[in-house]
C-alpha cells in the first residue's frame, strides 16, 4: 500500500472516477458525488493548498482509499474502497484523519480557536455500520443509522448524546 499526498489536477480525476466505481458497486453508500470532490477541493477549502489536506492510498488495483480534510468545518472525508472497508485498513485511515483533522486546525491557523486553547470538536454523525461507528469513535453503535452527537477532545472521542 502506497500513501501520498494530492498531486494535482490528474489525481481529481482519479478520486472521481474511484468514487463513481464506488457508487456503481455500493449504490452509493457513504460515497461523495463525484461533482462535489472538485467542489470541497477547490471552494470549500479554496483557502488551503489541496496537497495539505488530502491524502490517497493506492494498491496494485488503484486507489484504496482517500481523506480530504476540512479544517475550515473541522471534519473531514473518508472514502474507502468498498472491498477494503471494516478491517484494520479502514481503522488506519481512519486514525490517519482523526490525527490530520487535528492537527490542520492548530490554533495558530484559525483565528476562532484561542491560542493555547485546547482543540475540541463536536460533530453530529450518522454511521452506516456499528464496523463504521467503532472505526471513528472507538466503541460500538448497537445498529446502523444510529445518529449521536460526539465530542474529540484531543484524541479521545466520546459519545455525549443520543
């Protein structure tokens, strides 16, 4: 597994073209429409160099995966080939962004967040699998399409609502 860094305008195509096989083999779950990556790259996070916030992983059948962090909304995507989701892999990237996600909102980049202040996020999800849920929060969601409120304060997630 190769990890790297966005590299221009070739590797937009490359996303899309990942997330509409994506879409075809899944029916779309959890996918982004192929419009909205060029979208989020370029005016949502129209303040940031696209190689700083997004990350692809390729194998010998292309891309496995990809993250596009938006500091800005302090989130980001996951997009994970449909055969590698559930596992370590999908774990791993998913680390990977929690950790990015973090560290592109330090609080000398971003004026709300008072210097020395310590990051802390709070995000509304919705998890397509309780695989996903404990991917991203670290424990299990009891079914899918549970929606909870989680807050991040440095690495910890916890779940702070129903």
């Amino acid at each position: 597994m190769r990890c790297r860094s966005y590299d221009g305008e070739a590797d937009v195509a490359r996303l899309q073209r990942f997330n509409v096989e994506s879409i075809a083999a899944t029916g779309g779950c959890v996918y982004l429409h192929p419009g909205d990556i060029a979208h989020q790259l370029f005016y949502g996070n129209r303040h940031f160099d696209p190689a700083d916030l997004t990350t692809i992983w390729e194998d010998e059948s292309g891309v496995a995966a990809w993250v596009l962090a938006h500091p800005t909304y302090r989130t980001y995507d996951i997009q994970v080939r449909h055969d590698l989701r559930g596992g370590a892999f999908e774990r791993e990237v998913s680390e990977f962004a929690d950790a990015r996600i973090v560290g592109a909102m330090d609080p000398a980049s971003l004026g709300d967040i008072p210097a020395g202040g310590e990051v802390n996020l709070i995000f509304t999800a919705t998890f397509d699998s309780p695989t996903h849920a404990a991917t991203s929060i670290g424990g299990a969601i009891e079914s899918a399409g549970t929606t909870c409120t989680i807050e991040r304060t440095g690495g910890e997630a916890t779940r702070v609502g129903d």
